[in-house]
C-alpha cells in the first residue's frame, strides 16, 4: 500500500483491462428517455414498435413504446458521457454527413 500519495501511480481508465459481467445485456433501442433526480439519473432505452395498442384514453394506435432496460447514474458520470456521445457524434458526421433530428411527433393515419 502507497504511504502517501506521491507514491501513488495514476494510471487512464481507458487501460484498464475489460471483462463482461455474467448478467451482461446487449439490446436495440430506437428511443431514449430520461428521468433524473437531484443525486443521479436514470436513462431508458426504449424500441418503438408497430403493434396495435390503447392508450390510457381509450384510443388505438398503431405503436408501442416497449422499455428494453434503464441506466441509472450519477450526474458526474453522465457528464462524462455527454462529453463522450458528442465526439463519437461529431467525428461520425465528419465522415459520413450530417445526421437528421428526431421527429418529436410522428404521422400514423386513421
């Protein structure tokens, strides 16, 4: 153990060795949301899907919001990945062009 911490070695995260955990998921999801608190927040991956469904007014539509799996985390950790998401975002439209905004709101007829 280091007896102070001049004797301490400081090593990037990026080095570290990487194992998968045995519960560890992989999953699609087309849409995201978030649900935060004062202490940290939580993000939910969700896949729109063609289904017919009701809604709690009684109408039917012809899409599902199906939650796949949420994230929580600390509001440190998510500024992190900010940070992280916009390079990964801004280099992929260096080269492959710009990406189109999400739709807010999407057209279904009936």
């Amino acid at each position: 153990m280091p007896e102070s911490p001049e004797d301490m070695k400081q090593i990037e995260t990026k080095t570290l060795p990487k194992r998968r955990a045995p519960n560890y998921i992989s999953t699609y999801a087309n849409q995201a949301n978030l649900a935060a608190s004062f202490f940290d927040a939580r993000l939910i991956f969700s896949e729109m899907m063609v289904e017919a469904t009701k809604t709690a007014e009684g109408i039917t539509v012809p899409l599902v919001m199906e939650e796949k799996v949420a994230i929580s985390m600390s509001w440190e950790h998510v500024k992190g990945l900010a940070v992280l998401l916009a390079k990964r975002v801004e280099d992929y439209e260096k080269r492959y062009g710009q990406l189109r905004k999400q739709p807010e709101k999407i057209i279904v007829e009936g």
